[in-house]
C-alpha cells in the first residue's frame, strides 16, 4: 500500500478537537498523479467498511474509485422491517423480493457521498449470513466473477484493489470475495499488479490492535504482517472544516441503506478503518513506514495503526 499510504499520510491535518480561527482551513496537497482504486466486496453496503478513506481519495487526493458488487443483497431481508413502510412495502414476504432493487439504488446514493465513480453489479445470489466461504464458492458463477474482475484489472490499471478483511469470525460472502479478487490479481503478470489490501473496521482496545495472517486453506490471503499496516481514524478533521471529521461521512453512508435495520445500529460504534496487504499484490519498499514511525505523536494519531 506504499502509493496510497504516501498520499492519504501527505492529506492528514494535526489532531484539533477544537481547532482556532487559524486552523479552519487546511493546507492544499501537492499536485501529484490521481490514484486508481478498485474496491471489491459482497454486499450492497459493504462499501461502508472503509467510506471515510474512499471518500479521503475521492475528494481530498483526486481520486478514482469504482466498485465490483458480486451479490445482489437478497440475503439481508431479517431487519428490514423498518423501511417497509418508507419504501411502500405492504407485506412483509415482499421485501425478499424487492430488495435487489432497493439495495442497489441505496448503493449508489451511498456511493454518491463517497465519490464512487463506476458500480459492476454481477448478480450473484445472497445465500444469507454463513461463516462458510464455501457457500459463495458453491453457488456462484465463479467463471463470470473471475472474468469481469480480471477484464477491469487489464482496462483500468488500478493501483489498488481493495477488500473486505477475509478473518474467521466475519460472513463468509467476504471471505469468498477476498479469495477471488486475489486471484484474479495473481492471474497478472507480476509487473502489472496493483497493491492488494483488505480492510475492517473496529477501535483500539487497551492499547492493543487486531490482527490477521491469513485466511486458512487460502495461502492467496497471506497478510505481508499480522499487525495492521495502517489505519485511518474517522477522528480526523474534514478538509472544508476542521471542526468536523469524516465519522459524518460515514454516518452518511450507513443511513443510506435503509433497508438494513440492524446495520444503523453501526454509527459510532468503529472509529478506525484498519488496513492489511496481501503479499499477492505488488511489493511495495519499506521507505514510506520508516515515515510513518518519525511521526511525532500528535500527528500519528491520524495516520499510524498505533492510534488510540
């Protein structure tokens, strides 16, 4: 994750929880070459794992970013029963129903607030909540996956693709879609392949940070440390006014999708998008964490893994 570290760590401003008259503005970035992103994911909502960064690369680093949407969100209709009546929906066993319609429309006005540019939709079933990866894997068209991600990868050149965290305890749509974007990354020529990371949300618990290798029987998954190479506190101050931060944008994001009633439980509950690289992905240098650890404190705080 070098290029995109370098860049979102040139975007940080000083902590400032109530900054002065002179720190409502901050500082303009260099010119420097747009970043491409590519964020891969299971679910129409899955995009609010990491909104704060996309939404740091979109608007405050001129950046791309689309995303691949394999399944069509069927699946989340078990606390939909809130937005049966803001969407009109008399019955209940309706919802199962209209929700691929639903879900998709409440992605893209989420992805509005982001920036994001293009949306893939590949239509693959929502079997539901499973811990099993398996269960994708089984039931989807894997050809078509596979042959849709490797097309944009050779179209689009992205310098990063982007995916949700495949650990043990988290939905088994995840772990399924983290499998197949690294191996439509491996199926490149070393040369031409974009970094490869994957992202989860939570907030520092005693000091300590989470941690992942890899996902078992998928060697794909290998994580280049346990450890979190990096991390972005939804804390840090918007670049328009910093007396406000990008937890906002996020809380955007989640209010969007309406049709997923236990998912609006999520605001404020995570204050740190946390990143891991896969060592699938193109080798990056050691020259921009040397940056990071020379960070004094203060600034750390919005940009090291290390935040609290």
């Amino acid at each position: 994750m070098g290029r995109l570290m370098q860049l979102l760590s040139a975007a940080s401003a000083p902590a400032a929880w109530w900054p002065g008259p002179g720190e409502f503005a901050l500082p303009e970035l260099a010119p420097a070459e747009p970043l491409k992103v590519l964020l891969v994911v299971a679910h129409p909502d899955d995009e609010s794992e990491c909104a704060g960064t996309l939404y740091r690369i979109t608007h405050e680093l001129g950046g791309v970013v689309d995303q691949v949407i394999v399944t069509n969100g069927e699946g989340g209709r078990h606390f939909s029963a809130p937005a049966l009546e803001y969407y009109g929906i008399s019955r209940s066993e309706e919802i199962s129903k209209e929700l691929p319609r639903l879900r998709r429309k409440e992605v893209v006005r989420a992805g509005q607030i982001i920036g994001i540019r293009r949306h893939y939709f590949l239509g693959q079933t929502d079997t539901g909540f499973t811990l099993d990866p398996g269960e994708g894997l089984r039931n989807w068209d894997l050809q078509r996956i596979q042959r849709e991600l490797r097309s944009l990868l050779r179209r689009e050149r992205y310098d990063l693709v982007l995916t949700l965290l495949p650990a043990e305890d988290t939905h088994g749509h995840h772990k399924a879609v983290a499998v197949l974007a690294v191996e439509a990354v491996a199926a490149l020529p070393e040369s031409r392949r974009p970094e490869v990371s994957a992202v989860r949300t939570g907030s520092p618990v005693n000091g300590r940070l989470p941690r992942f290798s890899e996902l078992p029987e998928f060697p794909g998954t290998r994580a280049t440390s346990a450890e979190p190479v990096w991390s972005f506190d939804r804390r840090t101050p918007l670049k328009q006014n910093a007396a406000l931060d990008h937890s906002i944008i996020v809380h955007w994001v989640i209010a969007e999708h309406k049709s997923q009633g236990m998912f609006q439980m999520e605001y404020g509950r995570h204050t740190h998008e946390y990143f891991w690289q896969f060592s699938t992905g193109r080798a990056q240098g050691q020259g921009f964490w040397k940056r990071l650890q020379a960070l004094s404190p203060e600034e750390r705080r919005f940009t090291n893994a290390e935040a609290a």
